[in-house]
C-alpha cells in the first residue's frame, strides 16, 4: 500500500506542477485575476495533500487500514475539491456551465478534513 500511495502523491505533486504552470501562463490571458486565484487555490491545495500523501505513504505511525482510508478520503477530496475548483475557475473559458458541479466542492473539502482528523486520532497515543 505503501508503493501506491508515494506513486499517488508522486502524480498528485507532478500535475499540481503542470496545472500551476499552465494557469501562471497558459491562463493568465484567458482568465481574470480573480479566476486565476481560484485557479491556484485549487493548484495549492492539491499540493498540499501531494506532501500529505507522501508522509502517509512514508509514516510508521499509522495501521494499514488507517492508510488506506486517509489515501481514499484524499484521492477523493483532491478530485472533488480542486478539480471542481479547476473547472468552476475556468468556467468562462469553455462552452459546458461548471456551476451545476459547485455542490461537489465542499464534499471534497469535507473529505480532506476527515482526513486529516483520522491522522489526528490514530497518530496520537491514547492514554491508558
């Protein structure tokens, strides 16, 4: 499990990469100011759980089973929460309204904090 979620958070970080550079260039032209900082909101956030993955996928402190929830939660949240934010940020760009996928935004935000909480509660000793 281990192996896949480095890959995972490998992938994460690698397009995070590509998405950033593609709005710091490719976008500017196209979108507003404040679009493009929704834009790497998105970009941020999915690199943020890039370096979260990598520290699961790394960590002893965890079970496998605590793993292998947070990198589900994860993967979800990313998809969720920055590629809707991808989308809804260039939504003036393409022929397809983005706004009807907004609800999925904070689920996938939801989704990140749960994971976020499951690193809380299994990483920290309980106290006997």
């Amino acid at each position: 499990m281990d192996k896949k979620i480095i890959a995972t958070a490998a992938l994460l970080g690698m397009v995070a990469i590509i998405l950033g550079a593609f709005g710091a260039h490719a976008l500017k032209a196209v979108l507003s100011p404040e679009q493009l900082i929704t834009f790497e909101t998105g970009v941020r956030y999915q690199m943020y759980h890039a370096l979260f993955l990598f520290f699961i996928g790394t960590t002893a402190l965890l079970a496998e089973k605590a793993k292998k929830i947070i990198y589900n939660l994860v993967v979800f949240g990313v998809l969720f929460f920055s590629g809707s934010i991808y989308l809804l940020a260039t939504n003036s760009a393409t022929p397809f309204d983005f706004k009807i996928i907004g609800f999925v935004t904070p689920i996938g935000g939801l989704l990140l904090i749960v994971a976020w909480g499951i690193l809380l509660f299994k990483a920290v000793p309980k106290k006997a």
